[in-house]
C-alpha cells in the first residue's frame, strides 16, 4: 500500500476522538497553569472572562470542547494569545 492509498481518518474516528481529549487536557493544563501564576481563583477568571465558574472548571479538567467564543475572552484576560495557548500541545 503506497502512501496515497491509505485511508484518511476523519474526525469520527476513535483516534481523532483520543486526540482531542488528549488536546483539551493538554490546553486544561495550560490555562490551570497561567491562572495559577498569577495567584486567581476560578472565579477570579471566570469573572474577568465573563463566563461561569463550572465552564472554566471543565475547561481545565478537559472535559468540554472548548469554542473560540468562550476561549478568546479567558486567552485575552490570561494575557496570551489563543495561538499561544495552543503552541506545543498539539
């Protein structure tokens, strides 16, 4: 089988799945740790970002697929870019 004929996985696939879960985990981590830094409650940050308590907490956890709608504001008030959130997790 040549390169070409491999089949394309879409993102139905139990691996596409695995490797968002692993993504939302990884991007979890990577708002936990900024919010930490800089010494704010979950509810310091979801107040700033003008979402709940719970959201941010599933976000953390990696427990919900997060929307640039609810992600832009939390990135803009942590000080980073979405960009950057997302450099070398992925």
């Amino acid at each position: 089988m040549t390169g070409q004929d491999k089949p394309v996985k879409t993102a139905g696939d139990a691996g596409s799945a695995g490797a968002a879960r692993t993504l939302q985990k990884a991007l979890g981590r990577r708002i936990r740790s900024l919010r930490e830094q800089r010494g704010w409650t979950l509810r310091n940050l979801a107040d700033a970002a003008g979402t709940s308590v719970s959201q941010i907490g599933k976000m953390e956890r990696g427990e919900c697929n997060v929307t640039l709608t609810t992600l832009l504001p939390v990135a803009e008030k942590l000080g980073i870019t979405v960009s950057a959130l997302f450099r070398g997790i992925g």
